[in-house]
C-alpha cells in the first residue's frame, strides 16, 4: 500500500470502527445499558478516568508486538491467525526461563535472556504450522489456530503442573512469580524499555518492509504469488520467514506481557489477544504507523473493557462482541471507501484507483483483487449474476 | 465390554456436534466460500436454543428459533462477503468472536448470570437410565444423535444428486462457466451459506438442549473449527466428512476415555489436546496425501469466485 490510497484505507478502517461501535451501542442498548452511558464509561475507562491512560498504554503495548508481526504475514498473503498461541508460548517459555535462570547472573541479563527465549518459542510455534502450509498447503487458518487451542492447554498444564505455586488462591492454579529482579516493568505494565522496544520492533519492520529486497518479495507474493513464483522469488523460503517474523513478535509480547505486569500464569490465562492483535493490523491498514495507532485505540478499548463492569455492569467479553463487529465489517468494500480512495488520488494526481497493485494485499483464501478485476473488465461478465454492487 | 460401550457413547456424542456442523459448511464449501464462522454460529444456535426453550417451554421450538436466528445471521454474512466483497476469513473470525462476546452479552442481559444457564425442556434421550449392555451405547444421547444418519442422506442427494447440488458446485468450482450457464451464482451462495447457518444452529442446540442441557460462556471450545477442518479433511464430499467427523469424535471420546482411565499416565492437559492434535495432523495428511485438496478450495478463492 502506498501513501497515495493511504487515505482511503485509513477513512475505510474508520468507518468499520465506527460501524462497529455502532451496532455494539445499539445491542447494548437493547440489552438494557444505556448507551450513552456506555459512551461515556469507556472514555472515561480508556482516557479520562485516574490512571486510565496509563492503562491504555499498558495494553496497548503487547498488542502491538503481536500486530506488528502480523502485519509482516498479512503482507505476504500468509494468513497467521495464531497470535493468541504463539503468544503464550512466548509467555510460557520466558516465564520458565526467567523462574530457572539463577539471578546471580545479573537481573537484566536474566531478563534479555528470558524475553529472547519467550521470543524464539513464539517463532517455534509459528513456523510449526508454516512448515504445514508451505510444503504441504495445510490451511494455514485452522494450523495455526489449532497451535492456539494446544498453547491454551499448555498454560494451564503450566499452571496447575511443573512451576505450580504453593500460593495459589481458590480454584485458580498459578505458577510461582518471577522474582522481582527479572521483571521488565512494575505491575502497571508501562516501562520506558518497553516502549522502546515497540519502537525498534516497528521502525526495524518498517525497514524490513520498505526498504529491503526481502520486504519487496513479500509484497510481490502478497499481489500475485504465481507471478512472483515465475519471478524466481523463493516463495517457500520467504513465507517461512514471513511466519517466524510473526511469531517472533508475538512471543515478544508474551514474554514481555509475563515477565512484566503479570510475573505468573494463571491456569485459563485469556487475554482474548489474538483476534484482537489481527484487527489491529487490519485496522492500522497493514501500515506500521497506522498500527501504532489503531493499538492504543484498541488498547483504550481494553482498558475501558475493564472499567465498564465497574461502571455499568457490562459484562467485559463485551469486548470480543465489538471486535467480533468490527472485523466482521473491516475489509468490506463500501463504497464510500472506494470514493474517498478516488478522490484522495484525484488530489494528489496518482493512478485511477483500482490500478493494480495499490490495493492493501488481501491474506490468502480471499480474492484480493475480486473488485478491481470486476471494475477493470466490465465487459468480461456479460450475464451478470445479481445486481451490481 | 461396559468400557466398550461407554467408548461408543461418548465417540457419539463428541461426533454429533462436529458433524452437523461439518455438514452444513460442506454447502458453504462446494459453493466456494470459506465460512469459518462455524464456531460462533454454533455458540448463537446454542444459546438461542436454550433461551427458546427456557421462553417457549420446547426445545425443538427452541431448536427452530436457533436456525431461525442462525439463517439471519448467515444473510448478513452473505451480504458482508459476497455483496461488499469483505474478506471471508476475517469476516469468519468476527463472527466467532460475535458469538462469543454477544452470547455471553446476551446471557447477562437477559439471565443476569455469567454461570451456566440451564434449561428444563430438553431434547428427549429415546435410551436412558441403562447403565450396562449393548443398549448403554446409545444411552443419554438426544434424539439430534439419531436424526445424524438421516440428515447425511439428505445432504448427500441434496450436495450431489439434486439440481440445486450442482449449482452449488458449479458456484464454488466455475463461477464464469456457471454464470454462463445462467446459474445465479449469489443467490446459490445465499443458499448454502443459510443451509450452513441451519445446521450450525442445530449442531450448537445437540451442546446446549441436547446433551450439556445448559449453555455456559464459549461452550463450543473449538468444536466449529474442528467441524470446519472436517470438511476440508473430507474433501469436500458428504461421507468424506462424516469419516472425517468421526475420527474428530473418537480423538475426543479417546481423551475422555483416557482422562477417566489414566491410560497413558500423562498428564490431563495433554489429553485434552488430542482432538487438535489430530487435527493437524489430519490436515498434514492431507495436504501431503492429497496435495491439490487444499489448494483446489484456496484456487476457488484467489482466481475463479466472481
């Protein structure tokens, strides 16, 4: 995607989410919350209320890793779904690593080393159902989210087994803590190091994409895999790369979610993470600026999911209803989308739109260029079935 | 011998729900459409199955509201994905998650109990209270688990001896040939994306009014993606996907089995994770085994839909 069409992504992804917000407002409102109520409970959830920017931040930051990742696979074609697994596996290992390690060894030694494990076995996890899917053509949707059902089951092996802790309250099984040495931020979650590393994770993305010759053949494979193919672009060896890239980041966030606010698992850990992480990569326009963005706004959605039973008795899964509402509607192709795009090019005197090749490469499975083939070729489709869009 | 039949028993009821839902997605698959929805149809049927059966004091009322909100739901994913030309996948994965989020929504709205909601009327269970010999196989299972080999009948013929069956392949495999052909191909994907709806409905109502008698938070736990494997795993064909299904149902029924028994002394979270395990490699085999049958659905997707 290029800055050109910029505007009509980033004007589509607005309007989804506020598509979103809408119907969860409506439904809300059926279901007896008000919504003004609910408006105003999650501005003050996400911004306005003590300490709620903070947690904003907090939540914002582990998204992002895990979107950024994603972004890569997306580009590419190769449809990652599996964050939420890769990220506990990151979670899990560094947990492991950071409980093992004496500390004798100098905290933040133990820490780095802990975070790059964590990082690695997101990468693991990753690159399992990437083998399946690029010497094998395995659906790369259901591997993947398989790996997320078998991670889900090893947290709790986790927690209830071998790092169980004697301190374990009530029905939940938790594992022991990391010692405070080895943590990467207080339990707010918010450490300067953090944040820096969202942004050296997303500047060396964005180099990676932009500006090297392996972030060009993922694009290229992304447009048109047969064309890139015949190109001589090594298509396995890439999409390979493209799933250890996002599982890295993913276990990234894991580790640094475990080794930072939280310290322990706890048996049916859930941050219902990974769809999340794949809508804030969509919303964010594949883009790492917009990714940037679109994690704070989902992480003020986050925080505000924490607030809102406070406040209104919402039940907190209302969360995954809203981004179940808005990736529902994100890539569908309005058409205001399509009239914006137009017009943004019309001002900056690009290519008509639908040109080949500015559109924001669809994951595999989709047809990534159904409309544009359509606009191009009216005359293709003689016996037009249904009524044209 | 009772180990046997208790095994029987619970390879049928792990199979029941994958099953109707496999078989309803076949449709949505011939047609050329990835719904990967399943899961969070299966969790709207269950509940809504469950709040018709607590409202209307039936659960097959209940089970009819189920398909009726389910069919709804599969129009506005027909208008999402084929009309505005969103992507299936992530449409798919938003449905999952408005199933999830939105039942669990609903369940505080209207039961004000984030527990297990649970309902008297139930699907009757023709065998029951039998405890040993051959019959216990059959025990406790809801009437859903004996319409199973009707309804594979029917989706065959209907899949591949009926005119609407042709249609729906012929969407799915040759949109341009079809369209030719004077075929309105939109339309026969409404079809199958609503016959998909109608029986996600019912394979959610055989977990909640048929065997839990309950609807809790995320009930489904994966069933809907594992059903949606089953029909890639069966290649697409009516006893394809019932052999497929059943192998998902004995992978659930041996983690159960073992779970009680203690079979292979590992610990119980290992156990648990034997049905996507199987998965995988299902789909491992199959992709190796068959090396065009993934990529013969994916090419439906990239080169020949609209």
């Amino acid at each position: 995607m290029n800055w050109r069409n910029g505007l009509g992504s980033v004007g589509r992804s607005g309007v989804a989410l506020l598509v979103g917000l809408a119907l969860a407002a409506i439904t809300f409102q059926a279901g007896g919350f008000s919504a003004g109520g609910t408006a105003s409970g999650v501005v003050t959830g996400a911004i306005t209320g003590p300490g709620s920017l903070a947690l904003t931040l907090r939540y914002a930051l582990p998204l992002a890793f895990i979107a950024i990742g994603v972004v890569v696979s997306f580009r590419g074609g190769f449809f990652n779904a599996g964050a939420q697994g890769q990220f506990y596996a990151g979670g899990i290992v560094s947990l492991y690593v950071g409980l093992t390690l004496p500390t004798s060894l100098g905290g933040p030694i133990v820490a780095m080393l802990a975070i790059l494990a964590g990082a690695v076995a997101g990468m693991v996890w990753s690159i399992l159902p990437g083998l399946l899917r690029v010497y094998f053509n395995v659906n790369e949707v259901i591997g993947t989210l398989m790996f997320s059902f078998i991670a889900e089951y090893l947290v709790t092996y986790v927690a209830v087994g071998p790092l169980k802790s004697s301190a374990g309250a009530g029905q939940v099984a938790v594992t022991t803590s990391v010692p405070n040495a080895v943590r990467v931020t207080p339990a707010s979650g918010i450490g300067i190091g953090v944040v820096l590393g969202v942004l050296l994770v997303g500047a060396a993305v964005w180099w990676l994409l932009r500006r090297t010759r392996f972030g060009f053949e993922i694009a290229l494979i992304g447009r048109n895999p047969v064309m890139a193919e015949v190109q001589g672009v090594e298509i396995r060896q890439i999409g390979l790369a493209t799933f250890a890239i996002t599982g890295f980041t993913a276990g990234l966030g894991g580790a640094i979610e475990i080794l930072g606010p939280l310290g322990s698992i706890s048996s049916g850990y859930d941050p219902n993470i990974g769809l999340t992480a794949i809508l804030v990569a969509l919303v964010g326009v594949l883009a790492v600026g917009g990714v940037l963005v679109a994690a704070l706004v989902f992480g003020g959605l986050t925080a505000a999911s924490l607030y809102l039973p406070i406040a209104t008795g919402l039940p907190s899964t209302s969360l995954v209803f809203l981004t179940g509402l808005v990736s529902f509607v994100v890539t569908a192709k309005v058409g205001w989308g399509r009239w914006s795009q137009g017009l943004a090019q019309r001002v900056r005197g690009g290519p008509r739109p639908g040109h080949r090749g500015d559109e924001v490469p669809v994951p595999s499975g989709a047809p990534p260029d159904a409309d544009e083939r359509q606009r191009g070729t009216p005359a293709a489709s003689p016996g037009s079935v249904g009524t044209p869009v | 011998m009772n180990e046997v039949y208790t095994f029987v028993n619970s390879v049928l009821l792990g199979t029941t729900p994958i099953l109707w839902a496999a078989l309803g997605c076949l449709f949505a698959h011939r047609a050329g459409i990835y719904q990967l929805g399943l899961e969070g149809l299966m969790l709207i049927g269950a509940f809504a199955s469950i709040g018709g059966a607590i409202a209307l004091g039936s659960a097959w009322t209940g089970i009819l509201l189920a398909m009726a909100v389910c069919v709804l739901v599969s129009v506005v994913f027909w208008f999402v994905v084929v009309i505005l030309k969103a992507n299936a996948i992530i449409a798919g994965l938003g449905l999952v998650g408005i199933g999830v989020g939105g039942t669990s929504f609903l369940q505080g709205a209207i039961f004000h109990t984030s527990g297990a909601v649970s309902a008297n009327a139930i699907i009757g269970a023709p065998v029951s209270g039998t405890a040993t010999g051959p019959l216990s196989m059959l025990s406790s299972l809801s009437l859903l688990v004996y319409l199973l080999p009707v309804a594979a009948f029917v989706v065959w013929v209907v899949a591949r001896r009926t005119n609407f069956g042709l249609r729906v392949s012929a969407s799915g495999q040759y949109p341009f040939a079809a369209k030719a052909a004077g075929v309105r191909v939109r339309l026969v994907q409404l079809g199958a994306l609503c016959i998909t709806g109608a029986m996600c409905a019912i394979g959610g109502s055989e977990l909640s009014v048929g065997s839990l008698h309950a609807f809790s938070y995320d009930m489904t736990a994966g069933v809907g993606y594992v059903a949606f494997t089953a029909v890639l795993f069966g290649r697409e064909a009516p006893w394809g996907v019932v052999l497929a299904s059943f192998i998902f149902g004995i992978a659930t029924a041996l983690g159960i089995f073992s779970q009680i028994h203690a079979i292979f002394g590992l610990p119980l979270e290992f156990i648990q994770m034997m049905p996507y395990i199987v998965t995988v490699l299902a789909l491992w085999f199959a992709g190796w085994r068959w090396p065009q049958a993934g990529s013969a659905a994916e090419g439906a997707f990239a080169e020949l839909r609209e």
